[in-house]
C-alpha cells in the first residue's frame, strides 16, 4: 500500500487500524506510536499522528503521558457495559426505524451475516463482523440522528472487539439465523413492540453466549481480554 496522506484515503487507513485492534493485532495495552503505525501500515507520519487522534478521542487508544498510548484495554466491565448500552438503544433504534427501513436491503444486509459451518479463518470472521456492523448502522442511519450515529458506530467498533473474542473461542457468531429470522419479520411487519422484545433477546442471548465463553476460557486474562498468542 502507497503512503496515504489525503483525507479520502485517510478513512481507508483508519479503517484498516481499527481492523487491528479488533483482530489484536494491535492487542489491548499494547504500546502504540506513531512509528510503530508508519511501519505496521506503511502510512506517513502524520496520517499516523491524525488517526491515533481520532482512535484517542474516541476512547480506542488511551494517552498513559505525553509519551506513551497504548490501545484501550478491554475488560469485562467494558463487555457488560457495551451490552448495557445497546440493550437501552438497540431495541428502540429498530422500532422507530422499522417503517423507513429498505426491506429489501434489509434482508441483504442480515443475509450478508449468515454463514453455515465453523468459521475457520481470521479473514472469514471479519467479514462477518463488519457485516453484522453495517447491518446495525444501517437500521440506525434511517433515524437521521448525526450524533446518535456517532454514539452508534463506537458502540459497534467496540461490539466487534468483543464477538471478535467469541468467534475466536467459538468459531461461530453468538447468534444464529433463528434469532435474527424473528426480527426480521417484526420489522417486515412494522410491530415495534415485537422489535423491541426481539432484539432485546439476541442481545440477551449474545451477552450470556459472550460471559459464559469468557469465563470458561482459562487462558484468558483476568483484566485484560486479551487471546493467547496463536502459532505461526
């Protein structure tokens, strides 16, 4: 990849770092500079600097000093209180949106999500969860709320760094086309109390799916969630 230093290549790059924090290869508390970014995405120095301000001030890198950043741990109050957030926005998003949503679209989007068998591959399971991402933003952007969509989208960044943990334990998504079958015709049918009452039981369903796979994990660690080196 060519050094990208205009703003319409900057998106691609931010993009590709938020990937590598979710994936940890840029794991939690690990040291981040801008060197280390230049060198790990071949991106000039102040592309570099202009992104890890954007990934700082939205809570995704932490400044320890004026000379240390490192990516934002993720512990289990950050597991319970991302749940806690999209269980209070979640089901009243897709009840207010369900009249203006593409139904259509819609189901392309949620098809995008589905994948029968174990998903082996690290490549496989990002692409899923930015599927199950722009499905998400989709139903919230029929809202036209801009600073909603903001709150919405780190919500999501942080949700993949989260599944991303349970894909990797499970080799599955922590739903299943059962779950979303049921959301989707309640949406077909504009019922808002259905939607509330459906999304809020994959999300319940994912948070149990996502503590128990966590707790049972005993090579992870206690502060933070972070996987066990893989072999090479």
């Amino acid at each position: 990849m060519k050094k990208m230093q205009n703003g319409s290549d900057s998106g691609v790059v931010y993009e590709e770092i938020m990937d590598a924090i979710v994936t940890q290869r840029l794991a939690p508390s690990q040291k981040v500079s801008e060197n280390i970014l230049t060198e790990m995405f071949d991106i000039s120095r102040t592309t570099a600097r202009n992104i890890m301000e954007q990934l700082t001030a939205q809570q995704f890198l932490v400044s320890i000093s004026p000379r240390v950043t490192r990516v934002a741990p993720l512990t289990l109050l950050d597991v319970k209180q991302n749940f806690a957030m999209r269980k209070m926005l979640q089901p009243n998003i897709f009840a207010m949106a369900a009249a203006q949503v593409d139904y259509d679209k819609f189901v392309k989007l949620n098809d995008a999500i589905s994948f029968k068998g174990p998903i082996t591959d690290d490549r496989t399971a990002l692409k899923l969860l930015k599927a199950n991402k722009r499905f998400n933003l989709y139903v919230a952007q029929q809202l036209k709320y801009p600073l909603l969509m903001h709150w919405i989208s780190q919500l999501e960044d942080t949700t993949m760094r989260i599944y991303w943990l349970y894909v990797k334990m499970k080799r599955i998504l922590p739903f299943t086309w059962e779950h979303q079958r049921e959301l989707l015709e309640a949406v077909k049918n504009d019922h808002a109390d259905e939607i509330r009452e459906q999304t809020h039981k994959i999300l319940a369903i994912c948070e149990e799916r996502v503590l128990d796979a966590i707790f049972l994990h005993d090579q992870l660690y206690t502060q933070d969630l972070r996987l066990p080196a893989q072999p090479e």
